[in-house]
C-alpha cells in the first residue's frame, strides 16, 4: 500500500456565510488523475475549491497532499495551480508577463520564471501571441492564458475552474485535449469543475457530486455509470418485440424495465446466467442481437445522483455551476 497521502481529504468541513450554509459537513477522501467536481448552482463547488486552497476560513478539517488548508495555505498554493473562472487580468500585462508574475508570486526567481513562462505559454498554443497584451486576445486565447499561469510553477495538482466556458466547440476540443495530456505531459493530478457533464465524460476518471452543500458522490467515472441495480442487471437487443421477451424472463423469476421496443434491462435471478435469457428467447421465437452490462451516461448518473430526472430524455440538462 502506498504512503502517499490522498490528493485531498476532508472532514466535517463546514463554510457558512451567515444563515446560508455553502458547505454542509463534508467529508471525502479524493483521488484520481483528472477528478470531474459536478454539481448544480449554489452546490459549494468555489467554495470547496478556495477553501482547499487555504482563501477563506473554514472549520472542519481539509487537507490537500497531505498538507492542512486551514494552517498551510501558501504551502498548498505553491504545489496547486489554480485556473479561476472569472477573468483575472492586469491590464496591459502580455502572457508573457503575467505568467512570469505568477512564477515570481509562487516564490520562483524571475530568470527561471520567465522561462518557466515561455514553456507553459508554448505548451498553451500561445507562442506566437505570447508577447500580445492579453485584453485583446479572443475567449480562447484568454482560457489559454489562465491554463498557462495555472501551470508556471510546475504543479503537483491543478484546479480548473470552468475551463471551456465560453469556447466554440473546435477551442473547446483543444482545451480538452490539453486537459487530457496533462497527467502524462506535466505529472500532475487535475480536479475539474465544470457544468457541461460531456466534458467530464471524455477527460475525467473520478468524478465528485456535490449537492445543496453536501457531496452525494465520490468515486470513479465506471462506478458513477455502473449498473443502476445488482450487478446482474444486463441490457438485452432483440431484433424486435422486447416486451415478449420480458414477459417470459419476468415468468422464471427475471425483473425486466423496457427500455425500447428492441431493448430491455434485465436483473437475473442470483444463480442464472446470460443462457437464460438465450434460452427463453429462443422458446419465444425472439432473436437475440446482444446483451452487455448496462452503463448509464455521464448526465443520467448525474441526474440520478442529485435525485432529479430529465425533462426530456433525448437531451438530458446539463448541470451548472
């Protein structure tokens, strides 16, 4: 077993501002390469993150690679890099000079700053722009930059904060591509916060689900979307009349949901086996074209999580931050 200390950790951890409680006791141990942190508006999610970042008072307790939040906050902020939401621009600073800035603010001498600068913003796609001052650059170019600051000081775990809002689709792909290159490229772990639930499901492999300030769910990405029922719930094709077959699987003992016309989810009893249901189909006159485990989308399991349903199942609403 590994000695290495959780990416974070948190326990009882408690934020009010006034009568509004934005953190409800929390208490989680996270891991993972790229952590997706999911949830509807007013969940907690910026105030988990600056409360991990050692911003904002807190009580509880939270750590974050093994140091405490509540009395270590430069130290994780030295070994965290941070891409806020919101702009946070100097103005008439370059990329260059400001991801130089943050080099120096995370205590690096400006001459390796400076070069620590060039190859995040060179890593960034922003080589050519580098020297451009940023308030003229374009809704990507901007997340880029954040990206590149994020990164200067060579980080053990980045926190990205809503980082393809705003981008057409072709700059929201190539974000996500960096995103997804950054574990391999820069050895570093990620926690994503985001409200658009497909990007969780192309780069994360854990997933956090927060909800009215309490964390619903932790865990990874293939548990998140695991079988809703026992792990024999199986999703069976048929080439035509689904209901048929679940009426003769329901007869020996099967709990059969339509799904479709041509498809059914099946819980087997506990000692059967797929045979059965090639065997009933069979004595049915039904075809069978395929049975697999049944896994839900990103966005169903979020729904699910959060105990709310899609107004209209052929596009699930996205959550939000």
């Amino acid at each position: 077993m590994s000695d290495e200390p959780p990416l974070i950790s948190v326990g009882k951890l408690t934020k009010r501002y006034g009568a509004i409680t934005a953190l409800g006791g929390l208490d989680a141990t996270i891991d993972g390469k790229i952590i997706g942190l999911l949830g509807p508006n007013g969940a907690g999610k910026s105030t988990l993150l600056k409360a991990l970042l050692g911003l904002i008072p807190f009580s509880g307790s939270a750590r974050v690679l093994g140091l405490d939040a509540a009395t270590q906050g430069a130290e994780i902020r030295d070994r965290v890099g941070y891409m806020p939401e919101q702009e946070a621009f100097l103005a008439g600073m370059s990329a260059v000079e400001l991801c130089t800035y943050a080099g120096e603010l995370s205590g690096l001498p400006r001459t390796e700053a400076m070069q620590r600068a060039h190859s995040a913003l060179y890593y960034a796609g922003l080589e050519e722009k580098r020297y451009q001052p940023i308030e003229g650059y374009s809704t990507g170019m901007k997340q880029r930059v954040k990206l590149a600051q994020a990164l200067v000081h060579d980080p053990e775990l980045l926190f990205l904060d809503e980082p393809t809002n705003g981008l057409d689709p072709r700059s929201r792909d190539e974000m996500l591509e960096l995103i997804e290159e950054l574990p391999v490229r820069r050895n570093c772990a990620i926690v994503l916060s985001t409200h658009l639930l497909p990007d969780v499901e192309r780069v994360c492999d854990h997933a956090v689900i927060m909800h009215h300030g309490k964390v619903r769910f932790v865990g990874s990405i293939d548990e998140l979307r695991g079988a809703r029922g026992p792990d024999t719930e199986i999703l069976v094709e048929v080439k035509a009349d689904a209901a048929k077959l679940g009426l003769v699987l329901t007869a020996v003992g099967a709990t059969c949901e339509l799904v479709s016309p041509v498809s059914i989810a099946v819980n087997l009893p506990l000692t059967a086996t797929n045979e059965l249901v090639f065997r009933q189909a069979r004595e049915a006159g039904l075809q069978v074209r395929g049975i697999g485990v049944r896994r839900e989308t990103v966005e169903a399991a979020f729904l699910r999580v959060i105990g709310e349903a899609p107004a209209d199942d052929r596009k699930p609403p996205e959550a939000t931050s």
